[in-house]
C-alpha cells in the first residue's frame, strides 16, 4: 500500500490515498480532496494493487437490473404476484425460473413478516428443539 502526505492546504496528514478510476485522479482519504502531485506510474501502481475508490452504493437482497429503466433496485410483486421493477412497474419476465421463484418467496415472506426475514431465512427448514431427558 502506498503511503503520502496530502498535499492540499490544510490537511497535510500521512495516509493512504485512494485511486478514483472514473476520474483518475488520488483522493485523500482524511480530506477528500484530489491530491495533485502523483505521477502517472504511482496511478497504475496503485490501481495494480487495489488500492482504488470502490462504489459505496449498498445492495439490497435480490436488486434486479430493469430493462426497461436501466435501474437496479429490489423488485416488488404485482397484482397477480408477478415480480415488476419497483422504479417503473416494468413486469421483470426476463428472470430465470428459478431465481423469480426465490424473490417471490422472499417478497411473500417479507409481506407477512417484514421485522423478522433475512435472505438467510427464506426456504429454510424450521429449527426442532430437542430435549434429552
């Protein structure tokens, strides 16, 4: 990992920047700012070695892609339980049987229990206590 001081004013601190690969540039980690005085060797260096701004964008349980909008967001279910885009109630007929059977499963469980369900849980045999006397 490469260590720099940032070079912007009033920052200054050691750290170890991150390489944004949209824009190219090195970001300080503590200010945020474009530090200006890397070469372009230390770029692919740094991009090499995986040391690069990765998307912070939280996924959520079975996020589909909609054709339609080009928006990727967990669907919902329709009228007749089809699984739609929940961005523009695009009807989703493109998935694999079986992957729209387990979002439908997760959607019908998540309607009757919403506090409790995780993606973990869906189509899970029920945990039996024994007691051993």
């Amino acid at each position: 990992m490469f260590r720099i001081y940032c070079d912007n004013k009033g920052c200054g601190k050691d750290m170890e920047p991150l390489l944004n690969i949209n824009t190219n540039d090195v970001e300080c980690t503590e200010c945020g700012r474009t530090i200006k005085s890397i070469t372009s060797f230390t770029k692919s260096q740094m991009k090499s070695i995986g040391q690069i701004k990765r998307d912070e964008k939280a996924k959520q349980a079975f996020s589909v892609q909609c054709r339609s909008c080009m928006k990727e967001s967990a669907p919902k279910l329709g009228d007749k339980n089809e699984i739609r885009c929940s961005v523009c109630n695009h009807h989703l007929d493109y998935l694999s049987a079986p992957y729209a059977h387990a979002v439908r499963e997760f959607l019908l469980t998540r309607q009757k229990n919403p506090a409790t369900v995780s993606v973990a849980s869906v189509n899970v045999a029920p945990k039996v206590n024994s007691t051993v006397k």
